[in-house]
C-alpha cells in the first residue's frame, strides 16, 4: 500500500512539473524548439541523400571502369 501511494505521489509531483514547465513557455520557447527540430531533421535528410548521392556515383565510377577494361 506504502509503495503505491509513493508512485502516485511521484506521478502527481511529475504531472505538477510538467504542467509548470508548459505554463510558463511562450511563442519564443516554442519557436526555438521548433527551429531546433527543423535543423535536425534537415541535417539528418542531408546525411542521408549525401549518403545516397554518393553511392549512386560510386557505382556509375565502377561501371565506367568496368566499360574501360572490357574496351582494351
């Protein structure tokens, strides 16, 4: 019984900080938390089209080397 008035008491107290955190944001605070997701995401999308771009030039290079030797 101990245990579980203990875990309520934690959620409540959890509950309570988040609530006061929420309250206390304004446009600012959420402006720049949705800068800093925007530049992550667009950080992560060039990782991964660099990553592509890079493949995809890779195997032309290997192909035009393949043609080079097959021609002598």
């Amino acid at each position: 019984m101990l245990n579980q008035q203990f875990d309520l008491t934690r959620l409540a107290a959890y509950l309570g900080s988040v609530m006061a955190m929420w309250d206390g944001w304004t446009l600012a605070d959420a402006s720049i938390l949705v800068g800093i997701v925007t530049a992550l995401l667009s950080s992560v999308a060039n990782l991964v089209y660099t990553y592509r771009k890079d493949r995809r030039e890779q195997r032309a290079s290997d192909a035009a080397a393949a043609r080079l030797e097959k021609d002598q």
